[in-house]
C-alpha cells in the first residue's frame, strides 16, 4: 500500500463532503432513524448525548465489576465497556472525516475528543486493572480466548501507565492527550493546506484528464507592441492543481513539471513544527513507560518485538532489492534521455510517475479510458458478490436505508447472507469504520466507471471488511481487525491479487456498452506493466519504513531535523534524490496513524503473497480456497495468537525467528518481484 492511501482517503472525503451538501441541505427535520442506524444521532447535537450515554453505561460497568469474584464475567463486562466506548470512537471518526454537514462534523470531533478523554480514565482505572489482574492470576478463565482476552486487557492497562506511580501515571496522561490532539492537528493541516499550483496553458494537460482540475483565466496582453498601443487583451486558459497527494500523482502522471512537484511536496509547512513536537511526546512517552525508543514502545506488543529486530529485516530486504532497483532506475533514465534527445539529463523526482507511465502505455499500448470501460461501478459491486459467493457460498443482498441513516444519498447498505447460516452481518459501502464500512466510490454523477487502481483499492479495502464481516470471536475485543499490527493488512492485501487475476475479472468486469467481458490479452497487459517496475515500488516502501522507525527511533540530544533526516534516508534507501527543501514527510498521514507501524505492510505483504502462492493461486475462486481461508484464518480475528495462526494456515515456513522476534519469510515476495 503506498502514500497515495491516506491521505487520498482524507483528499476524497474533502471532495465527498462538497458533493454531498446540497443532499443534506433538504433532508428531512426529523428523520425516522439516527446517523448509522443509531436513534440518539437524529441531529448533529445528538453526539452529545450519545458520549453521555456511553460515559454512563461504562461507569455503570466499572461500579458492576469492581463488586465480582475472580470470573469470566470480568471479561465479558470489560468487552461491553470497550464496544460501548468504540461504538462512539468509530461513529465520530467516520461522521467528522466523510460527513458533508458542518454541525455534524464539529459535534463529532467534539465528541471524538470527549470520548478519548474518557477512553484515558478507562485505561488508568485501579478497579478494573486490579479485577483483570486478580482474574488472570486465578486462572478461572476456562477457554484460551478468554485467557488470552485477561492477558491482552491488563497489557492494555499497563501501555497507559497504571501500574506506575501516581505522578508519572499523570504524566503519561497528560502526554497521550498531547499526542492525540498533535496528531489530529496534522491530518486537519494535510486536509486543510494542501497548497495549489496554477498551470498555463491548460493544453500542458491532456484534454481527457482537465475535469479532474479547476478551469481558470488569466488575461495576458497581445504582445509588446499591441500593449503600448492598445492594450488589446485575451483569456488564456488554464487549469488550478491543488496538490493534495492524490491530485498531485495524477497531475504528475500528465505533466513532469518541477513546480507542481516543489509546491507539492512542500506543504503543510506546519507540519515540520507539529511533528517534531509529536516525535518528543512520544519519546518522552516511551521513556517515563521504561523504554529506549516510542519505536519500541509501539513494538513490543507486536509479532516482531522490537526496532533492532525490523530494522534488520528492512536493511536486510533494502540490500536484496537495491540492484534490481538500481537497474529499473537505468531503464527510466535512459528513456528520458533518448525522448528528450539528451544523453546527460538526469532524471528528477517529478520526472518518475510522467516517464514511468508513458513507459508503461508505450510498451503495452494501455488506454485508461479503454481499460475503466469494462469497470462501471455497478459491476464491480457485483465482483465483490462473485467474491463472497464463490469462496464462501454467501451472498449480498441490498436493503433499504432508513432516513437519516445515511450520511450520503449514493451509500448502500447490504446484508451478508449464507444460506445455512442465516444473515452474517450487515456492511455498509461509504465510509472508512473499522468493522461495517468499506472505502466507496460514489455514484454515476461522481464517478461512473474505476481506473483498476481504484478497483485494486475496492478489492483492498474489502479486504478488511471480510476480516471484519467473517470473524467470529467470543469478544468483540478480538473481531475482524483487532489484531497484532504485523498481520492487520494481510487480509487487504491479500485480496488485492484478486484484482489482478483473469480467472477472477472475467466473472464481472463487462463492457457497459457492448456486454463483453474484459479480454484476457487486456488483463495481461495490465500485468506486465504492473509488473514493470516492482523493485522500484518495494524500495519506495522499505523507505517509507525505515524512515517511520528512525523518526521514532532513539533520539539524539538535539531536536531532530526531519527534513535533513528523510533526505538523508531517501538517498541511501533508493535511487531517487532529494530536492532541497522538500519536506513530503510532513503529509505523511501514516506516521500518525501507523507511528513505528509502518513496516507492518511490508510484513503484511510477505505473508499476504505467501498466502496465495501457497493457498489460492490455484484455484482462487474455490470453495475449498475459501473455506481455508475463513476457517483458517479471518474467522479468528485477534482471539489466537498471530503467529501459531499463520503457521496452522500456510505452514512453518511463513514466519522465521529472529533476534527474539518474528519477521517473515521474504521468498514468495522476492518470487513476485523477480529477485
């Protein structure tokens, strides 16, 4: 998964919201239902009480805890207090990231800080920790999940500081609510100061990608002559790119121009200062909870244990992929210098996705415009079904939305059917909430048919939600996503080979116009050009890890420079050089949202590729690949230890230990990639 992910995300709800608000300017006063099918959000000031009622559910539950014997049912009680108070996180994340209507927006981010503080209170709470503790230490828990449910619940406990002394536990506190409010002031300057950069003519972009930009004009005099003269005067065209980092890769896909890429790359300038107040909090986090670096404070829970042992893994993968790299690096260099009819341009950083795409349509003479035709939104919706039915023997079926359900007209709501099973679960297609919602793509008015990225990215995000939809767990503390960070994106990723595999397309990928399934010579084309630059895209996101774990890394005795820093990292981890006073880091949403995670999509990718070598590439829309991969592995969640489940799933061979973690095996990746 590269860059383009998140902030694209937060790039598109921007865009969501514009569309969306004249909807909502004539929705009903009183909707029959509340925002997501919950009655207390019939208005925006109904976030309000939904925080109170939740505060008051979970107090209720503290008060009913601290007076059990040692028992299961401290887990039971502690597994409602945590989706009571989720219920709320993930309704105020969607509604004030997606949500056209300004009220609900600011009474949502009101309510997101609300019930985070109390979150905090939870998480330092003597009467729970003490109950979980005496619990555990009893062993009165009779299955492994709900064993292994009491020891993830105190290591919850302990991360936020309740077993150490008054004043540091205060401190800790104080530090995580610095580094959430310092977190969100990022993703609102990512959001909100994008930067824009204004391109004259508007003909340097080709006539089929200007809708994607703001037309503008400016009146430019005839010539000298006719200035001194007459002033005679003309509009000239042209196009305004706001440089969010999903417009600015398409732009850059059109026109290699150094300014598009400086202004770009050089905002929110803000940032610098937010994130380097946020690198100190949480290194002054880590320190007071006992460790060397946030780097390791955020590892030690997971699968690969600590900094020293993915720093290896990601020099170790930096070193396999460097020459491969290198070489692709070459081949585009030379391209330039023979289209540009120069044999010593250097090739520059704006230069990559203009020369590597025109490389890519001059070798396999792909037309984007050709290739979205067989991908109408409507039919991939129905890929999603031939996913689910195929593997699975399920079914979507549409159902209504209530009013004031929704926050979009063009959101639907679909029910997961199996026939022996009954309704599995209910998934919604427009938002980004963790267990019920996938990334959409809004209506014909919006966008009638997908380029393959954004079908590669559906299949992804679908990834997710069938880790969500097809958990089945004892506590919700484990469902669906609510795994170790190193696995959470195997499943997205996973799934994103489905949207590269003929077997799989042809099921849904029609022609709109003339009813024809997409070729299988078109589907190859697609993947030889994929496939034409793969060292360059792992080093891209070796790099991109690496420079997450030294930023939170140990820190020195001076202030990090984060841009000298990420240059530095940039020139010794690929080919490409820094441009002086570029600073791309500082819309780097996963740094927020990932902060020492990074590397988890390389693990994850590993094992993702592992997987479908191994169990569905032969046949991948079988009911016995399906049955293996929901038995085996989604049903799970977080309720078995990640790495005992992968080795059941595929074998001992996916996971290696190392330097008293686990990486894993890189193979199948260097398989895929041609090392």
């Amino acid at each position: 998964m590269n860059q383009l992910s998140a902030s694209a995300m937060l790039s598109r709800a921007a865009s969501l919201r514009r569309a969306a608000a004249a909807a909502f300017s004539t929705a009903a006063a009183r909707p029959e239902t509340g925002l997501y099918g919950f009655d207390v959000l019939r208005t925006a000031k109904g976030f309000r009480r939904f925080v109170d009622d939740a505060i008051e559910r979970s107090d209720e539950l503290v008060a009913y805890i601290g007076q059990l014997p040692p028992s299961a049912e401290i887990v039971r009680a502690m597994d409602e207090i945590s989706n009571t108070v989720c219920s709320v996180i993930d309704s105020a994340e969607l509604c004030r990231n997606t949500h056209p209507d300004k009220e609900f927006m600011d009474e949502a981010d009101k309510a997101s800080m609300r019930i985070y503080e109390h979150l905090q209170y939870l998480n330092t709470n003597t009467t729970l920790y003490n109950a979980i503790l005496k619990a555990e230490s009893e062993g009165v828990m009779l299955t492994e999940e709900a064993r292994r449910a009491a020891t993830t619940l105190r290591v919850d406990f302990e991360k936020g500081g309740i077993h150490l002394p008054k004043d540091k536990l205060e401190h800790v506190n104080h530090l995580n609510l610095e580094i959430a409010q310092l977190g969100r002031k990022f993703s609102e300057n990512v959001m909100n100061k994008p930067g824009f950069v204004d391109i004259y003519p508007a003909s340097r972009i080709p006539r089929n990608m200007q809708r994607h930009f703001k037309s503008i004009h400016s009146i430019k005099p005839w010539g000298d002559e006719e200035q001194r003269n007459q002033m005679d005067t003309t509009k000239q065209k042209g196009l305004r790119i706001v440089t969010d980092s999903g417009t600015l890769s398409t732009a850059l896909r059109w026109v290699p121009d150094e300014e598009v890429y400086l202004v770009g790359n050089s905002e929110p300038r803000e940032n610098i200062t937010v994130l380097g107040k946020l690198i100190n909090a949480r290194d002054e986090l880590a320190k007071t909870m006992g460790c060397k670096s946030y780097g390791d404070f955020a590892i030690r829970p997971n699968m690969a244990a600590s900094v020293d042992v993915v720093m290896s893994f990601l020099k170790d993968l930096s070193g396999a992929v460097r020459h491969k790299a290198g070489e692709e690096f070459k081949r585009i260099q030379d391209f330039k210098r023979n289209v540009c009819n120069e044999k010593s341009a250097k090739l520059e950083p704006w230069d990559e996705d203009y020369f590597i795409g025109m490389m890519k349509s001059a070798v396999h003479n792909l037309d984007v415009s050709v290739v979205a035709a067989y991908f109408p939104l409507s039919q991939c919706l129905k890929g999603l079904n031939v996913l689910v039915e195929s593997l699975f023997g399920a079914t979507f079926h549409q159902i209504p939305m209530g009013d004031g359900e929704s926050w979009h007209p063009d959101v639907m709501k679909l029910s997961l059917h199996h026939p022996d099973e009954g309704v599995l679960t209910l998934l919604s297609e427009g938002g980004d909430d963790c267990k019920t919602q996938i990334t959409s793509f809004h209506s014909s008015k919006i966008m009638a048919r997908l380029n393959h990225w954004d079908v590669e990215t559906l299949f992804h995000e679908f990834g997710h939600a069938l880790h969500s939809l097809l958990s089945r767990t004892e506590y919700q503390h484990f469902s669906g996503t609510r795994v170790a960070l190193d696995v959470a994106e195997t499943p997205s990723n996973l799934f994103e080979f489905y949207a590269w595999d003929y077997r799989v397309l042809r099921k849904f990928a029609v022609d709109e116009t003339t009813g024809d399934p997409i070729p299988e010579k078109l589907v190859k084309a697609l993947n030889a050009s994929r496939n034409m630059f793969p060292a360059t895209e792992l080093q891209r996101q070796i790099f991109y890890s690496i420079m997450d774990l030294t930023l939170f890394g140990e820190q020195g005795s001076k202030p990090m420079d984060t841009i000298s820093t990420v240059a530095d990292l940039r020139r010794k981890h690929t080919s490409w050089k820094c441009v002086e006073g570029t600073h791309w880091h500082t819309r780097f949403t996963h740094l927020i949202n990932y902060g020492a995670g990074y590397y988890s999509y390389l693990y994850a990718r590993c094992f993702a590729t592992t997987i479908w070598q191994e169990v569905c590439q032969g046949d991948p829309l079988s009911r016995s690949t399906g049955s293996a991969l929901r038995d085996k592995f989604l049903k799970h969640g977080g309720a078995k230890d990640p790495s005992a489940l992968l080795k059941d799933f595929v074998g001992d061979s996916i996971i290696i230990n190392s330097g008293g973690g686990i990486i894993p095996d890189i193979s199948s990746l260097c398989k895929e990639v041609g090392l």
